[in-house]
C-alpha cells in the first residue's frame, strides 16, 4: 500500500522532492497557488494564506504533511501570514488524526547569534529579526500534535536558478567590504535529505525533531567569492580579512542519521554548476 503524502508549498524545492519520491511507494499531492501541472505528483490549488480555499484538502488524509512554503516578500506581515497562520490554517483543514509525520522547513534565520562558535540544535535559537521570530512562532505550532514531528531549519540553499554567488563572483566592484561566515546547502542535498527522513519515518525508525540541513563547510563569504571568479576565470582577488560577522553552523546531527551529502562544500555544489554552465 503506497503512503500518501502532502506538500504544501510546490515550489523549486517542493518539486524537487516530489521528484525523489518513488511513485510505485508514494502517492504525493503536492499543493500550490498555481494550478500549473508538475510531473509526478497530483496538484492541488489553493492558497494557505486563504483558508477558504484549503477545504479542497478535507477528503485527503495524508499521513506525511511537509510544510514547505515561502514568503512572498520580505516583511513581517508576509511571514505570518505564510509560515504562521498559514500552517494553522492547513493543519485546521486537515484531519491530523491521520498524520503520522509533519516536516516544516524552517530555515537558520533563527539563529540570529553571530561569532565563530560551531552553533548546533543543541543550542537554544534566538531570533535577531521579524523572520527569525515568526519561523519560530511557527515552529512551535507542531508541539501540541500527537504525531511525529521535525522541524528543518535550512540555511542559505543554492543550486540551478539559484545562481546569485556566481553572478556575484563575476562583479568584483560589488563584493561585500566585510567578511562574514556564510553557510550553504545545495537544493538537491535538501531534497534528498527530505525525501530520506520520510523514509525513515514511514519504516518507523527513530527521526529527531529539529535538523541543521547545511553542508559540511562553514566558511567566509569572500572565501567562496574568490573561489569562484577563480574558477571562472575573472582577474579579481579580494585579500583575506578576519571574519567580523556571521554565524558557523554545524551538520552533525543531519551526517549522523547516515545520509551522505552530493555536494559536501561549496567547491563541489558551485563547481558542478559553474561546469554544467548555470
């Protein structure tokens, strides 16, 4: 018997997902404000930040619910609206009787901490910005639920489409004058890893509840930069400068369940890209 799976949120990362879920073992309806047709998964229009809409979603009962929207601006009013209220409003539409994992995509947004220490989930989250405050006021809606429960937090994710760092690379005049940390996880590693904790949780194996989705290497921004337009061939070389700002994050709960990372560190995800012509 397939296990019946919803994504609220169908966008690039939502697809890609979906795409990683075997059809054979997995029906997947995946939800989205446009009613464009995606392959493998049955679409669903609605609008989470309009709950009139969602009562197409009372006949299903799925038993994963992913919860992988994104704000459409970058106001406090918008992420209330997508990642507060608008998971409330679909766990209302559904019956959670039937759930027996929800995922929420979260992002490192929370941690509003800045230095060089290693943060993991162990450390306690606080949030320096309205985005950070309302990914948590999010987070915390999936306490009461009686089913099994994982938040994502995602940091900087990258990839085809998501290019910014290399038309960055290309424009040395516009290059950050500060040197920050920065952390990065390729859409397809996020995917992948997605796709293998419903795994896990549809075999019943243990998953814990909150995940740092990053990759292996935490490193400055003009690092990565200079990497970069190295690799591309533009004649520019900032000079190396202490890092004054940032945060380093630490997957060593996400290496510990035993998935292996595609694109460990930035050298391979912007090396692939850069090779494949993004």
């Amino acid at each position: 018997m397939s296990t019946n799976v919803l994504i609220v949120g169908c966008g690039d990362l939502g697809q890609a997902l979906a795409t990683r879920l075997d059809p054979a073992r997995y029906q997947v309806h995946g939800l989205r404000r446009s009613p464009q047709a995606l392959p493998g998964l049955a679409v669903i229009k609605a609008d989470v930040t309009q709950p009139a809409t969602l009562n197409v979603l009372q006949p299903l009962r799925p038993e994963i619910l992913v919860y992988c929207v994104a704000a459409d601006a970058q106001t406090d009013a918008s992420y209330k609206a997508h990642y507060v209220d608008g998971l409330r409003h679909v766990l209302d539409a559904l019956d959670t009787k039937c759930l027996k994992h929800v995922f929420f995509v979260s992002s490192t947004r929370v941690y509003g901490q800045t230095g060089d220490d290693l943060l993991d989930e162990a450390v306690s989250a606080i949030a320096a910005d309205f985005g950070g405050e309302r990914l948590l006021e999010a987070e915390a809606l999936l306490k009461p639920l009686a089913c099994g429960t994982t938040v994502l937090r995602l940091s900087g994710i990258y990839g085809p489409g998501r290019t910014r760092m290399l038309r960055l690379a290309q424009q040395p005049d516009n290059w950050p004058a500060e040197h920050h940390w920065s952390n990065r996880i390729h859409r397809d590693d996020a995917a992948a890893f997605m796709a293998y904790l419903i795994e896990q949780a549809v075999s019943a194996k243990p998953i814990d509840d909150c995940y740092i989705v990053t990759d292996d290497a935490p490193v400055s921004q003009i690092e990565v930069l200079n990497w970069i337009a190295a690799e591309m061939g533009v004649a520019h070389l900032a000079a190396t400068m202490p890092v004054t700002g940032g945060k380093r994050l630490s997957n060593r709960r996400l290496r510990a369940t035993g998935f292996q990372l595609a694109y460990p560190d930035y050298r391979a995800g912007y090396g692939h890209l850069i090779r494949s012509g993004a």
